[in-house]
C-alpha cells in the first residue's frame, strides 16, 4: 500500500506543481487582453483548481505539516516562475514539447496511482481513472500540437 500512497503524492504533485506553472503563465501573457473572456475564464478556472488542490494538500492528514507547507510552497514557487519566468530557468521548461512529456509523466504517475488502487481493491472507478488518466498521457505524446491560430473561440 505504500507504493500506492507514494504515486498518488507524486501524481498529485505533479499536477499541482503544473497547474500553478499553467496559471502563472496565464497571468503573465495579460489575461485581459486578446479575445474577450477566453483567458479571463482560463484563469478563473485554473484559479479554482489551484485553490481547491492546495486546500487538499493542507487538509491531508497523514503528511507532516512540514511536508504540506513545503508542497503549498513549491506550489507558489511554480506560479511565480510561470508568472515571471526568470531567465536562469532554461527557455526549453517553457516551451510546450516540455509541457507535453510533463503532463504525459504526471498523468503516467496518475496511471500508476489508480493501477496500484485496483491491484489493492477491485472497483471500478480506480479503472475508470486510471484508463483516462493513461489516455491523457498517450494523447500528450501521440497527439500533434495544435496551432495558435486554430484555438478555437
């Protein structure tokens, strides 16, 4: 079972730590400009998933309240990179083939977390996470990236 508790902190870190990064990028690029409300509602979103997974990490009872400070830290540290992005990080961090085997490496962890859940108790939703979170993973590597110019409205 600690096998499967350690994957699920990972995974869970992961994506927060992309979140934040997603957010302060958003924030950087001026979400008030461009087309109207398209990165207003981008920020509000990641806005909420960002609140809500550090309230999570706060809550988590069985971590140390070292190791919670610690992630909510490193979870602000992340926006404050993507807000800012120094010119000590590599500009390869911020490029999106990084961003993509990022997010195939966290949802590989996600994957992983759910498998170990089923090994431990047959359920369905343990599979039904684990076969999104291995789609998202194949789709960040398979899936070409899109164009700008082809966001849709």
């Amino acid at each position: 079972m600690t096998l499967v508790r350690l994957t699920y902190c990972l995974s869970a870190a992961a994506l927060y730590f992309g979140v934040g990064a997603s957010l302060g990028a958003l924030l950087r690029d001026s979400p008030w400009l461009g087309r109207p409300g398209i990165r207003l509602r981008g920020v509000f979103y990641l806005s909420l998933v960002f609140l809500s997974a550090s309230i999570l990490f706060a809550s988590l009872p069985e971590w140390s309240p070292w190791l919670r400070a610690a992630i909510l830290a490193a979870g602000l540290a992340t926006l404050w990179l993507g807000k800012t992005q120094p010119g000590w990080v590599p500009r390869q961090v911020w490029r999106a083939g990084f961003l993509r085997l990022y997010l195939a490496a966290a949802m590989a962890l996600g994957a992983a977390w759910a498998i170990g859940l089923m090994v431990y108790s047959p359920a369905l939703s343990p599979a039904v996470i684990g076969a999104s979170a291995a789609a998202a993973a194949l789709s960040a590597i398979v899936v070409p990236p899109r164009r700008a110019g082809r966001l849709a409205s």
